[in-house]
C-alpha cells in the first residue's frame, strides 16, 4: 500500500481549514450553508441598534437570522434589512417584522407577527416591518409623570419646611414649653384627687360591675322583652294604622254630619224627630182607632153579619 506523502496530508489539513473558515464566516454572517432558507426583504425608517446576525424568531423560536443591513441611497434615510428565514416556515400573507428588544443586555432581535393570508410569501418578498418601543422607553414614559410628582412633592415639602422654620420662633417654643408644664400640673392634680377619691372611684365600678352583672344575669329576659317589642312593632306596622285611623276619621266625620242634619230636621229620620206633627197625627189616629174599636164592641152587628137560615138583618 502507498503511503500518503506529507505534502497532501498538509494540502488535506489546509484545504479543510479553509472550508470550516469559510463556514464560520458566512455563519457569523447570518448564513448557515447547510439549512436551506428563503430570504426576504423589510424597510425601515430606524432599526433601532439592529446588527447583522441579530436572531429572528417566531412566538419565541429561533427560526433565521438577519442577513445584511444597507442604507437606501434615496435620501430618506430608510434601511433595507434581509433576513433568512428556514424554508420549513411559511409566512403568510400580511406577516410583519417587528424589531424589539433581546433582552435589557443583549441587542435586538425581530419578531416575526404572522398574518391571516390568504396567500404565503415567497423567496425575495418584501415584508412590512416597524420599531416597537423598546423597555428602556416604556419605562422612561411611566417615570415621567412620576418625575413630575415626585418633583412636586419635593417643592412641597421645601414650603412646608420652611413654614414650619417660621412658625418655630422662639416664642412660640416658650408658648409650647409653658402648656406641657401646665399639662403636667393637671396630670398631678389628677393624680391627687384620684388618690383621695379613690373609695368613692372603687364604689363607682362595683356598682358598675353589678349593673353589668345584673344585666348578664337576665340576658334571656332583656332578649324575650325586645323580640316582644319587635313582634309589637311588626304588628303594628302590618295592621297599617294610618290607614285604619283615616278610616275611623272619615267614619266619625260622617256619623257627625249626619247628627247635624237630623238635629236640624233634614232629611226623613230629622224631619221624624223634629216635625211634630207626625206625633199629632198619630196621637189622633189612635184616638180615632179607640173610637172604632169602642163602637165595635157595642155594636158588632154593625161591621160583622151572621145569619143562620140566609136572613139579614137591617
């Protein structure tokens, strides 16, 4: 068998550092030479510290990388960026690129946001593409009202102070000096009329504690009394005695007018008690019927015939 010379081993040895060379740049670039991928084109007015071979990445998956980053010589300013994406993501139609922040350390990243379609993106599309607020600038915006009361507050306290500075003079000390020996003196004079009437304070609570004692004691009692008075007042409520009391008003009104008009003869029962002359005629018709009857008695052949053989008598 012929030995492999030392020229080709080295040849071999060089011929392979070159071609992981060559991998390890266009890798570092964004390109993996061994994953097939499509890329497509995005335009931005800023990319807000975007670099080449920054991740792109769909709900959190690594999916490709951006490939370059060129000015577009039009004089706005904007910036074409192209990623590469894994051939086994399709994008539909709509797809934005949102670039955003990594982490708080780690740079930009763009997060692909996918549309409703119809349609997919092919090789060489352009998608839409804008700058989300980074955290940094969220957090800048929250402060800021807040700067503003803190600030606020800080020029508050500074008046306050400087209130207080002015109200504290001298005199004042003196005025705040003299009421705590004041209070003092009523302190001691309390404790002075405490210690003399101190039988009287102990009689005080033991006859407080036996109130309190006696009120234990018939806790059911004081219970059954308010539950009574509740029920009464229930009752009470239910009969509706405002109504019942209008009743009875509006009943008395009219016994009252009534009364009136029969003591001043209207009507049949006032005339009856008023008008004498129903009386009268009553009075005569019962003479006239003592009449009639008294001429019944001594002579009924007068008003009753009886004829035994059909015979009248004249």
């Amino acid at each position: 068998m012929k030995k492999i010379s030392s020229e080709v081993k080295i040849g071999a040895f060089a011929i392979v550092i070159v071609a992981v060379f060559i991998w390890l740049f266009w890798f570092l670039k964004g390109t993996d030479l061994f994953t097939k991928t499509d890329s497509y084109h995005i335009i931005y007015s800023q990319v807000g510290g975007l670099q080449t071979s920054s991740p792109v990445e769909i709900n959190g998956y690594q999916v490709g990388v951006v490939q370059k980053i060129v000015f577009i010589n039009d004089g706005t300013g904007r910036l074409a960026v192209t990623i590469s994406v894994n051939k086994n993501f399709d994008l539909p139609v709509g797809t934005k690129a949102e670039i955003t922040t990594a982490t708080l350390i780690a740079g930009m990243k763009i997060v692909l946001r996918f549309g409703e379609g119809p349609g997919i993106y092919k090789n060489g599309d352009t998608l839409d593409g804008y700058l989300a607020a980074s955290i940094i600038d969220k957090v800048g915006n929250e402060i800021a009202p807040i700067k503003g009361n803190i600030t606020e507050m800080v020029t508050k306290l500074d008046s306050i102070v400087l209130q207080l500075n002015a109200l504290f003079t001298p005199e004042f000390i003196a005025n705040v000096q003299g009421t705590v020996a004041n209070a003092r003196k009523i302190t001691g004079d309390l404790g002075e009329i405490t210690g003399s009437e101190k039988k009287s304070i102990a009689q005080a609570l033991e006859n407080l504690n036996k109130f309190t004692d006696m009120l234990a004691a018939n806790n059911g009692r004081l219970d059954t009394t308010l539950h009574n008075l509740a029920a009464i007042s229930d009752t009470l409520a239910a009969a509706d005695l405002g109504r019942s009391l209008a009743s009875l008003k509006g009943s008395l009104q009219s016994a009252d007018s009534l009364l009136k008009n029969m003591n001043n003869g209207n009507g049949t029962a006032g005339k009856l008690i008023k008008d004498d002359s129903l009386y009268n005629n009553l009075n005569n018709s019962m003479k006239d019927l003592d009449l009639l009857l008294e001429d019944l008695r001594l002579h009924p052949k007068r008003y009753v015939h009886l004829s035994v053989f059909g015979k009248k008598d004249k």
